[in-house]
C-alpha cells in the first residue's frame, strides 16, 4: 500500500507503472465530477510527470486517444464539462513537461 504522494516521489515505481498509473489518472478524470476530487488528481500527475518521462508520454498518448477516440470526422467530443476540464488540466500538465523532441517520437 502506498499514498499517492509517496507514489509521485518513487521515480522506480513510476517508471515500473507508468502506463498503469496515466490510465488510472484519466480513468479518475473522466470518473470524478467533483472538482476537489479532481485536484488531487491532477497534483498527482503533476508530482509523477516531473519525476517520470515514461508516465509524461504514457499519459500524453492517452489524452490523445481520450479526446479522439471514435470520434467521426468533423464532430466534437462528447465529453462531460468535469472531463474537459479534467482533461485540459492534464494537457497542461503535460506541455509544461514534455520535452519537444521526444514527443516527435
């Protein structure tokens, strides 16, 4: 068992579950509707994306597919006000992070 903070602070644990740990963070996103709830999460993957490259693309792939995925040409996504908040904090997360040489890849 572990905290979410002392999680965010094992740069070996993070690396070992990055996928896991960006899936859950955008599972929580779209699951939350409430914005303290939601906060918590973003700080996580905040803490984690500073300590983590592997979780920073694992989480930046996922918020490509979350706001993509089958979507029909020309329509917007039918994502809830909490998830496009939630999302747009996480984009944010993100950009601040993400070196743009490796997001090439």
């Amino acid at each position: 068992k572990t905290s979410l903070s002392t999680a965010a602070e094992d740069t070996g644990f993070l690396e070992q579950n990055a996928a896991d740990l960006a899936s859950l963070v955008l599972e929580a996103i779209r699951t939350y509707d409430d914005h303290k709830l939601q906060r918590v999460v973003i700080t996580f993957a905040r803490a984690a994306a500073r300590r983590c490259d592997a979780f920073v693309k694992a989480l930046a792939a996922g918020i490509v597919k979350a706001c993509s995925t089958g979507l029909p040409a020309g329509k917007p996504a039918q994502l809830g006000r909490h998830e496009m908040f939630g999302l747009l904090a996480l984009i944010k997360v993100t950009v601040q992070v993400l070196d743009p040489e490796s997001a090439k890849k």
